[in-house]
C-alpha cells in the first residue's frame, strides 16, 4: 500500500461518519446562489466568482468557478464541480470535478455533508484531493489539499467568499 493511500485513508477516517440531514447540519442548497472573493493558489493572490445552482430537477448543484491572478486578469482559471448526495445513504455525495486543465485532470469524487459543509476527496492522475467546503454565516471557505503522503500534505489553494447578488450571472 502506497503512503499516499496510507494518507488517504487516515484522512477519511478523521471524517465524521455520513448522517442524515439534520438540524444544524449544512444541505446542498446552503451553497445556492453566487460568491465572490479572493484566494490563495499556491502563493498567488486570486480573484474569485463562484455560482452554485441546482442541475437535473434539483438532484445535483453545479458549482462554477472562475477566478484569475490578481496581477494579471489575463491568467484565469476556471471549475465545473457536479455534486450531489446519493439517493441510497443521505450524507454521502458524489462528485465530478472538471477544469481548465483539461480532461487529463477531470476527477470523480467521494465525500460527505458535515455540520459547517462538504469534504469531497478526488482521485486526481497524480495523487488524491480533498475540497472542503466550509459555510459560516454569509461566508464560504473552500480549502484543497493534495494528499501526497502522510506527513506530506499541501495547501493547493484556499479561497474566502461572500454571497453576493446573481445579478448578470
């Protein structure tokens, strides 16, 4: 077994056991309606949009982002991210994470609902992620992290949004 599936599997052990939608706990519609702010991808400052919106007669929530360096507009990076939660244990999600990489890095994805958000982990070619989405008042922090090995873990890229009206969206 490789230290990276070693990694990985430790990190979703430390996830909360799926549960149901309850009282306190986030749903996918917490996350309806558009971002915006700014984030850190790997060390470089970025400007950020984010529009979530119910897919498929409501099922799934497609998550679009577009963002771009701060110091060149021109440099933009941008997300498609299908989730939804199975019909068969509520609390579990699927995923399927799409970007301007290309199809070499397109990933599907496992994950839960947590009480404050989502964590959904992909398999990426080089070496798993885990997105966690995390929802406190008006604010939406969404952090990645590359799962290399055990004790080798990275930051990818962190960003902080608002909600913001949809307003031209």
């Amino acid at each position: 077994m490789s230290l990276a599936a070693i990694a990985l599997g430790s990190i979703l052990m430390s996830m909360p056991a799926p549960t149901g939608p309850t009282a306190g706990h986030v749903s996918l519609e917490h996350f309806d309606g558009c971002w915006a702010g700014t984030g850190d991808v790997t060390g470089l400052e970025v400007t950020a949009k984010l529009k979530v919106s119910p897919i498929l007669s409501g099922t799934h929530r497609l998550f679009e982002l577009e963002s771009h360096l701060k110091t060149n507009a021109n440099d933009r990076y941008s997300a498609h991210i299908i989730v939804a939660e199975t019909a068969d244990v509520p609390g579990v999600l699927i995923s399927y994470y799409a970007d301007s990489f290309g199809g070499d890095f397109a990933a599907s994805g496992k994950g839960t609902i947590e009480a404050d958000g989502l964590s959904i982990e992909y398999a990426r070619p080089s070496y798993p992620e885990v997105n966690q989405w995390k929802i406190d008042g008006s604010v939406l922090r969404w952090t990645n992290t590359v799962v290399r090995a055990l004790d080798d873990q990275l930051v990818a890229h962190t960003y902080e949004m608002s909600r913001v009206g949809c307003t031209g969206a």
